[in-house]
C-alpha cells in the first residue's frame, strides 16, 4: 500500500472533527495526528513530484504546503483553523508570472488543478490581446483541457472588458482576471500517479499561460 494511499480519508477524518472543535485546545491536542497524517505525507508527497512536474515544464519546480492557521484580521468568520489541506508545485521559469499546479483536500472535495490564480498587469493585458488576435487556437487549447474534465473558475467580470465586443467570441475568458482549471480526483491508492496523470492532461493550459506571460 502506497504511503499516501490514506492521506485523503485521513484529512477528510481530521478536517470534519476540526470543524466542530474549531478552537486552539482542540488544536494543541490533536497537532501530533495533523503533523503525523496530514502534514508529513503532504510533504513527502510534494517532493516526489517535484522531479517529474520539473520534467513536465521543462523548467524547476518549487514546493508550498499551505499553513493550517486561517488569516482572520479581515475576516467575521474568526474560527483559527482551515478545515482543508492545499498545496501547490510553482513553475521557477524565465517567465515574469509562472502558473502552478496544485492539489487540495477538503471535507467534501479532493480536487487537482492548474493556472494562475490573478494574473499579474502585463500578463493580464497579454491575456486579453492573445484572445483577440488568436482566438480560434486559444479556444481549442481551452476547450481540450475542459473536455478532459476540467472546470473553469468562474470569471471575475460580469462584461467583457473595453474595448472588445460583448458578444466576442471569447467572451468568458476576457471576462476572466486569472485562469484556474481543476478537476475532481478519482479515489485509488496511487496519488502520486493520478496526480502526474492529472496534471499532464491540463498541461497544454499552463503552457498556455507561459507563453502568454513570456510574449
């Protein structure tokens, strides 16, 4: 059996006890399961990635695993701790805003996924304009990563942008300020494996992203 083969059961375990002990003493005496379960298998898990998607990109890759403790100075919800595991393989290309691919368990989802979460001005200007000037094969590469069972975040304009028409043909995607695309990951004991599966199928997005933030 794989090392990583209960870390979903084991989050979803720990994550819906969190939810209604959502205090620091609950915390302190349950922190050796997180640190044991959930943290060190995550990390482990990032690592063994991080040679293939480094191959993927062609370009190295870096690690994060998301704090548990929840920012709550701008926030009414003051409960301290996020009741999901999120982690994320960044691109260290040449380009000025590299994308990710990220990976995340939370009590009703396990989802894998790629993108640039808020493009960067210049990225966000190049966006636009590729989709304008190159707006057939731009779809296509779209359309191909959500037929393979990617969803796009939703977009975070409700118009299309001055000075493009409102009925253009891409019209969902100049509304969008990032690209995010993920999908729901199949139970199986090979996580490292239906990660790299995962993320190959949506590769021809993020390889999108880099030319885009690269021209």
């Amino acid at each position: 059996m794989s090392e990583f083969a209960t870390l979903r059961s084991d989050a979803t375990q720990f994550f819906d006890a969190l939810s209604v002990n959502n205090n620091r003493d609950w915390w302190q005496e349950n922190k050796a399961t997180y640190d044991a379960k959930l943290k060190a298998p995550a990390r482990a898990l990032l690592d063994q990635l991080v040679d293939p998607l480094a191959a993927l990109a062609d370009a190295p890759v870096t690690t994060k695993l998301f704090r548990p403790h929840r920012d709550v100075r701008f926030s009414k919800d003051k409960t301290p701790y996020n009741t999901h595991l999120h982690m994320m393989w960044q691109i260290a290309g040449d380009a000025p805003q590299n994308p990710v691919f990220f990976f995340g368990i939370g009590r009703d989802y396990v989802t894998a996924g790629v993108g640039i979460m808020g493009f960067d001005k210049p990225v966000l200007m190049n966006w636009r304009k590729m989709l304008d000037l190159d707006t057939d094969r731009m779809l296509q590469i779209v359309k191909g990563v959500t037929d393979a069972g990617f969803v796009l975040r939703e977009p975070a304009l409700k118009r299309v942008p001055s000075p493009y028409d409102k009925d253009h043909p891409a019209g969902e995607l100049l509304r969008m300020k990032g690209v995010v695309a993920s999908r729901e990951l199949e139970s199986g004991d090979d996580l490292p494996a239906q990660l790299l599966k995962t993320y190959e199928a949506a590769w021809p997005l993020n390889a999108l992203l880099i030319s885009i933030a690269e021209a």
